[in-house]
C-alpha cells in the first residue's frame, strides 16, 4: 500500500551521485570524474580524495570539458562529467549532439541542480528543458532517479552501460525512501504502488510528491497505480500500456517543462497504443524564478494537491 512506504531519512540527491560515483571508481579503474569548476556542489571530495589522478579539474569550460571526455572515451575510460544541469545541457548542446551522441561515445553526463528545486539561484539556472533537449538525441539514454538511494544506485549503473547517458538530479535534502541496496534497472519502471482506478506517472523528486497524492486518493476511495519513471528514455513501454490498460486513465508528474518532458513520452505511448484521458503536472512553457524550493514548486503547481486534482480529473474524463 501507498501508505506503507516509509521515508528513511533526508538527504541531496546529489550526495547519492557522489557516494555512487566513488563506488563505481572503485570497482571500475576506467572511471573518471570531470567538473567544470563545482567539484564541491558535485560532492566529488571522497572521489578525489581516493583517486586524485582520476579527475580532471575543467574549469569554466563545459564546452571542452564534454571535449576532453569524449576524447577520454577512445582510450577505454569512462568520464563522468559534472556540473549544473543547465550547464550540462543548454551550454554545451553542441558538443554533446556532435560529439557524444552523434558519435555514440561512452560519456556519462551528470547534471545536478536540476528543475525549480534549485531555488534561489533563479530562472538562469534551474532548466526545465533539459530532459526534452536530451531525449531527442538519437542513441542518449536519459535517467531521472528520484531520491538519494536511487540516484547513488543510478550512478553505479551507468558505469556498466556502454554509451552515452544523461543523469539528471537535484539539490535540495529531499525525502529517501527507496531501498538502500536496490538494483538499478536502465529502462525498467518501478511499480511502487497497484491500483485499478488511476496511474501516477512520475519521476525525480515528484515521485516523492506522487507518494503523498496517492495517499490521500486512497482515502478518497481511489485505488492509485503509482509508478517511478526513473528511466525516460529507454522508456518502458510495455509497463506504461499494462497499467493504462488496467486504468484507462493516468496523470504525469515532473519537475520539467510538461512540453517535451514525461508527459509526452507516455502520452505517445498512450496514443498509439491506448488512448485515455491523460492530464499533466509540470511547469506549463514557462521559466522559473528566485525562490525557496518549497514554495517554487506551489507556485508553479507542481506540489501534492495539484497531482491529487489532477487524478481526480483524469478519472471524471474517463467516466465521461
């Protein structure tokens, strides 16, 4: 049940990247860390600490620092390159698209600071394109984990899937709830919750959010289908039809723009495979602004009461 799940503690999902990354080095010699002047913010120390020949210290250059790891990939190493996720992206769409993708290097791309949680840092920095820029690069894998445990889980993967990745995640204390020693499944959707009467769709710190809005559907009456999209792209399609069709309805939640992120992904799936009503909670073609996390993702809608509305006209549409 939805109300079982436990929070273990709180804790960055940025600091699940930097313990994961550290594990990952030391079962793999190949592993390297990049950063383009945020080793700290990264939490890269441990890593460096223990592999100080392992790392290599960009700068204020994201551009060449995706240069230099898609040259470190030709030697056999496989570079995990850190900074912000507007600076993962936005800066350095170039280099990525012709460099990486195009060219199907083993390059890990690890973006924190994502979404509206970034806070006060503002509209300049917290990107909500970013997943939609991602998943259209042919042959990019994307990866949104949802809290520390998974992000840590996520960033030990990645270093045994050959080709490029983009790992998404945040930078706020936020709610750990998943097991501490899962296995991260590239590709593969995390039923967190069974039901028959709605589906929750959603990924990053939503999920988390989506915990709460199944909670209190379920003491409406509402049996909720809850389901963690960790892995965008490859999407899971096959666990996204088996739900709509049990549930014929579903809602989406990210802390993304709702043009290009999530919701599109299972919306295309819907409409080829099973149309339903489907309704979206995201941000709606707009950028952010300076702000506490908290009150940023109320403002712009992306808290529990509106995924909770949201299901609750997902369900009204689908009994017409």
């Amino acid at each position: 049940m939805v109300k079982d799940i436990k929070v273990l503690n709180e804790k960055e999902t940025r600091g699940g990247f930097g313990e994961g990354i550290l594990e990952a080095a030391r079962k793999n010699p190949n592993v390297v860390a990049l950063t383009a002047d945020l080793l700290g913010s990264m939490k890269l120390n441990a890593f460096i600490k223990e592999f100080p020949d392992r790392f290599v210290q960009c700068g204020i250059a994201e551009a060449n620092m995706i240069g230099v790891a898609a040259g470190l990939t030709i030697g056999g190493k496989i570079p995990y390159t850190t900074t912000f996720a507007n600076f993962s992206t936005g800066r350095v769409y170039d280099q990525i698209r012709q460099s990486v993708a195009y060219s199907g290097k083993n390059v890990k791309i690890c973006a924190s600071h994502a979404g509206l949680t970034l806070g006060e840092d503002g509209a300049t920095h917290q990107i909500l394109e970013d997943i939609g820029l991602m998943k259209m690069l042919p042959g990019m894998t994307v990866i949104v984990p949802c809290d520390f445990n998974q992000t840590k889980a996520a960033t030990i993967a990645v270093a045994d899937y050959e080709g490029p990745v983009y790992l998404r995640f945040g930078r706020p204390k936020w709610p750990n709830f998943t097991a501490e020693d899962q296995k991260f499944e590239i590709g593969k959707a995390q039923v967190l919750n069974e039901g028959t009467d709605i589906t929750i769709f959603a990924c990053g710190h939503l999920v988390w959010k989506a915990v709460e809005a199944g909670r209190i559907l379920e003491e409406k009456g509402y049996s909720v289908e809850l389901i963690n999209i960790h892995t965008i792209k490859p999407l899971d399609t096959e666990a996204v039809i088996k739900s709509l069709t049990k549930t014929g309805c579903a809602v989406t939640a990210e802390e993304h723009n709702v043009l290009g992120g999530l919701g599109d992904s299972i919306a295309q799936v819907a409409a080829r495979h099973i149309p339903c009503p489907i309704e979206y909670v995201g941000t709606n073609d707009t950028f952010g602004e300076s702000g506490k996390p908290t009150d940023l993702l109320k403002k712009y809608g992306l808290d529990t009461p509106n995924i909770v509305e949201a299901a609750e006209k997902a369900i009204a549409r689908k009994k017409g």
